[in-house]
C-alpha cells in the first residue's frame, strides 16, 4: 500500500491539482481514503445518493450508462490517474453514472462532506464563488448531455416524444402552444426527424392521451403520458425507431 506521502507526489500528475504545493495536496489526500476493488465490483451505481469522487491510481474502470432492460452502455474508459464523478461531488446529486472495476483496481476516495470542509479552508475568495456557481451550472449541464444520450441509446422516438411532452406540458397540466415550439423544434429536442415526430403525436392522439388542433397540444390523460415517458410500457411502441 503506498504511502499519503507517495499519493501526494501521484496526485501532482492530475492536471486539476498540479498548481498546488505538495503540503496541499497531502492535506487533501488525508481528508479522503484508499479504496481497493476487485475485478467486476461496482464502485457505485448511477442514480444512487452521491458517492464522491474518486481518483483512479491502478487498474481499469468502466464508466457506463445503463438502459430500462439493464442494457449497458460504456461510456468511458478511466486509467491512472484520473478522477472521476466530480459532477456530483460538486452539485450533490445523485451519481450520473455506474463505475465498474475491470481489473483489480486502487483509488483515492473523497466524499462530498470532505469536499466541502475543503472549499471553506481553501476557497475563500469572492471570485472563487463565482468559479464554483459556474461549475454548478456545467455540471447540471453535463447530467442534461448524459440523460439526452441515455434516451438515444435505449429509447424509441415514440417514447422520447412522450418525455418531451410531459416535459413542455408542465407534466400535463398546461397545454403546447404549437406556434411557440414547431414540429420541427420538437424534432431538434429528441435528434429525431418531423415525419417520426407526427406519427407519434399520432399515436398518442390515437390513444386519447393527447388532443391536437393547428395551435396547441392539449394532454387528456397526464397520468397516462407520465406512465408512457417512464418507459414503463415501451413494449407498445416498438414501430416507432426512426430517427
């Protein structure tokens, strides 16, 4: 097992910590831990309750985004020495992805409750706040980027239309101005084409869940679109792959 020292000289090499002396970085290392994984462990889970970050010093870890049937997709590749779930470390949310150790794998560990004891020692200056506001507002951005990749990787365009719906619609409470939001622009949300997205307003219509006139898109039925954007009964949709 290396050393705090040894791990502070190692963490020199992330280019987010090279600036700061070697006394600073050791007093970082010593506000986390040293984890171990082996080979197939899930480090965390996406959705579930912050984790903290996590600086990989050996091994393999497969970053991946997992779809409604447990289909899983490897998003990225981290090798030493990398971090990584640094957006929830900085906006608290929930893990935006699942990490899982190919190969026996050592990391540092620091959880969001250190980070924060960390900022109030180290960032106290005005403009510091703003850095951080602004990284708040990239990693919401980022999580935005990750479940838009999510949807193309695993869901049909009927089903991603319905999402879009329940999103524009305040959850099916207020009705669509279509001259506000086109066909076209609906298409532009989902990376889909106008000719995918009128069939499956179509559809929903068909169902009784929507109700279309040339200026608006009314929702009949809130709880239904809510069931049919959850993917909860995505088997009905399988017509609609285009994209």
């Amino acid at each position: 097992m290396e050393t705090p020292e040894n791990l502070a000289e190692r963490l020199g090499n992330v280019s987010h910590f090279m600036k700061l002396s070697l006394a600073d970085r050791l007093s970082i290392i010593l506000a986390g831990q040293m984890r171990l994984f082996s080979p197939d462990t899930v480090i965390f889970s996406e959705e579930e309750p912050c984790a903290g970050m996590f600086v990989l010093l050996r091994g393999h870890v497969h970053i991946c985004k997992l779809g409604p049937q447990g289909q899983q997709n490897i998003i990225a590749d981290i090798d030493p020495v990398i971090m990584f779930n640094e957006v929830a470390l900085l906006d608290g949310g929930p893990n935006p992805y699942t990490a899982i150790a190919t190969q026996n794998c050592f990391a540092w560990h620091m959880r969001r409750e250190a980070y924060q004891k960390l900022l109030q020692r180290y960032a106290q200056d005005q403009y510091m706040e703003v850095a951080l506001g602004l990284l708040g507002i990239m990693a919401s951005r980022y999580r935005q980027l990750l479940d838009n990749y999510a949807d193309l990787s695993f869901l049909t365009v009927p089903i991603r239309v319905a999402k879009l719906i329940y999103k524009l619609s305040d959850q099916g409470q207020t009705p669509i101005n279509r001259h506000e939001i086109s066909i076209n622009e609906m298409a532009a949300h989902i990376a889909s084409v106008p000719e995918a997205i009128s069939r499956s307003l179509n559809f929903l219509k068909c169902q009784g869940i929507i109700e279309t006139t040339r200026t608006t898109i009314n929702i009949l039925k809130p709880d239904e679109l809510a069931r049919l954007a959850q993917v909860e009964s995505k088997n009905i949709f399988t017509y609609g792959r285009k994209r």
